[in-house]
C-alpha cells in the first residue's frame, strides 16, 4: 500500500527555506549583494558587513562570501541630502566603475576619471554622473573601483532618465576605502575597505543572474 505505481506522477521536492529578503527581489534574481549592520568587528552604528548571495536550482539561496564593511556615520534611514545616513531598501547597480580602460568583470561599466563626479549640487544635473572640467578628485583611491547604486533615479547622462527626487541624497556608491582608513564610516555609500574584495564582487556579478543590493534587509 502506499508505493506510487509505473508512470504516476512524482511529487516536487519542499522548497528550501528561504531567507526572509528573498521575497522583496523579482523573481528571476539568483545574485544578491546584501549588507547589513553588524557587530562582529566593532560596535558603532556604521559597522556593517556585505555579503554575496547566490541562488542555485533546488537549493535556494546560499552565502558564498562576507566581507567587513562600512556606512553611512548616521547608519540607515536615508531621507535627504547631507543626512549622513544609508539607504534602506532593494535596488539595482545603475552602473560598475573602474579607473582602469578595461571591465573587469560583465556588468555595464564606466570608467572613472578625474573628472567624474555625481553631483549633489541643486538644479537640472543633481544626482547625475558628469565630467566636470577642473575636477581632478574623481579617481581618488577610495573610488576606484565600485558601482553606483540606483537610488532617487541617479542620472548617467543629463537629462536621461526620471528626474532625481531633489534634495533627497545623490551619488550613493559602493566603493572602496581611503589609504589608511579601511573601516572609517561614510557619508552615505557603502564602503568595502578591502579593494581586493571589491575587485572579486566586480568579477563575480553577471547581468544574466539579474543582480539585487539589498540594504538593511
């Protein structure tokens, strides 16, 4: 009694359990950039760690890596320009950057030059990426290498694109950390203080998996 018989149908395996953040991605995303607070190597309201999250067929979603990192030095909760906070939520990476002339990895890319800020100034060009003659800052070793996040519709280009929400934060990026300061919080981006780890994140994320950064989630 009981054994199914030749040709009857087989019931599908449970579905693993998933993580409670799972449910905010759409549903072909299998990669996720998670960071969240932490106090696993300090104590302060910016202490975070960034986690790589991969989902595989049958057994759901698994954390290949973790590495220590840093927010905003007023932690999450971002609501306006110069808050000093992080951004809660789930968004897409608007774009990966380098210094360097080659992508490193498979993602949209830009290179990032002296010249390039995302501006955070008032009027039509606010949170819009721009080569700004003059500006020699914008390849600094802190952002050599990263991604810009996809938070208040930040702009590649001037007038492309919905219209960034003024006055509500601009040029929030992951990127990497100042010489000498790996740890120190930011003014609103996430910091990845190792630049190797930045480098393997950049490498590993592919457009096909439909990548997520999940913040505080």
């Amino acid at each position: 009694m009981g054994a199914s018989t030749p040709g009857s149908p087989s019931q599908p395996p449970p579905e693993p359990p998933q993580p409670g953040w799972a449910r905010l991605l759409p549903d072909r995303t299998t990669q996720v950039v998670r960071t969240v607070s932490s106090r696993r190597y300090c104590r302060q309201v910016w202490c975070t760690v960034t986690q790589a999250w991969q989902k595989d067929a049958g057994s759901g979603w698994t954390m290949v890596r973790q590495f220590r990192s840093t927010i905003g030095s007023n932690g999450w909760g971002k609501q306006r320009e110069g808050d000093r906070r992080s951004p809660n939520g789930v968004f897409e990476i608007k774009v990966t950057f380098t210094t360097g002339t080659v992508n490193p990895g498979r993602m949209r890319w830009r290179q990032r030059k002296p010249t390039s800020i995302v501006s955070g100034a008032a009027g039509p060009n606010y949170n819009t990426w721009l080569e700004v003659r003059g500006i020699t800052s914008g390849d600094r070793p802190s952002m050599r290498s990263g991604w810009v996040l996809d938070f208040n519709n930040v702009r590649l280009r001037p007038g492309v694109g919905p219209r960034p929400v003024p006055g509500m934060g601009s040029g929030i990026f992951y990127h990497t950390s100042k010489p000498g300061y790996p740890w120190a919080a930011t003014a609103g981006c996430t910091q990845v203080g190792d630049p190797r780890k930045m480098r393997w994140l950049l490498k590993w994320l592919r457009p096909a998996a439909r990548p997520r950064v999940v913040q505080n989630r």
